[in-house]
C-alpha cells in the first residue's frame, strides 16, 4: 500500500486546512486509515482515524475542530482542520493499516508540513 498525502500549509490561527490522502490501492481493502503527527523531539502522536465501517476516533485535543472522511471512489482520505492553533503545527503522517489475524501492518506516507502561525 503506498500513500500519498497532501494538503498541508502555512496558515494563521483560527484558519483552516484540508489534508488528503490518496491510497494505491482500493480502501475496501484496507481496515482503517489514519492521521498522525509528530513535532521535534516528541513522538508520534494519533490525531485522528477511520475505520473500513467509517468509525472515527479523535485525539481530545482536536475533538470538534478536526474532521476526518474519506470517499471510498477515489480511495482517500481526508481530514478538515478548523480553528487551527499554533500547538497544532507538526508534520503530519498519514497512516494505513491492514489485519491479519492478530497482527498489524501499518503503512506510512510521506509527511506533510502543517504550520500554524500565531
């Protein structure tokens, strides 16, 4: 599975910007598809996931501001980021990932720059 995300930005608080992750393969096949971010020297961290049933979770710090979709024709994902705040500029990552039995395989696009100015 190869993910090519895009989207990300410059913008000032309070603005908006949408993420897109485009999958290579069909998202049927996938078992969820996600949104991760990362700041220097802090690890990883979930912003927001769906699943092939289209359950989302949320990072609490982005609940009612970040909405993540998808469009199962053209095999993408989104997330729409509102209200942004300068502790949400990171790169972020989209994520996919795959279960076979009771293992995991996660596939990881390239980053995408999200900077919040203040």
């Amino acid at each position: 599975v190869q993910l090519q995300a895009s989207g990300g930005g410059l913008v000032q608080a309070g603005g908006s910007l949408r993420l897109s992750c485009a999958a290579s393969v069909s998202i049927f096949t996938i078992n969820g598809m996600g949104w991760y971010r990362q700041t220097p020297g802090k690890q990883r961290e979930l912003v927001a996931t769906i699943t092939i049933g289209s359950s989302t979770n949320y990072a609490d710090s982005v609940k009612g501001r970040f909405t993540i979709s998808r469009d199962n024709a053209k095999n993408t994902v989104y997330l729409q980021m509102n209200s942004l705040e300068p502790e949400d500029t990171a790169v972020y990552y989209c994520n996919a990932w795959k279960l076979r039995g009771m293992v995991r395989y996660d596939y990881w696009g390239q980053g995408t720059q999200v900077t919040v100015s203040s």
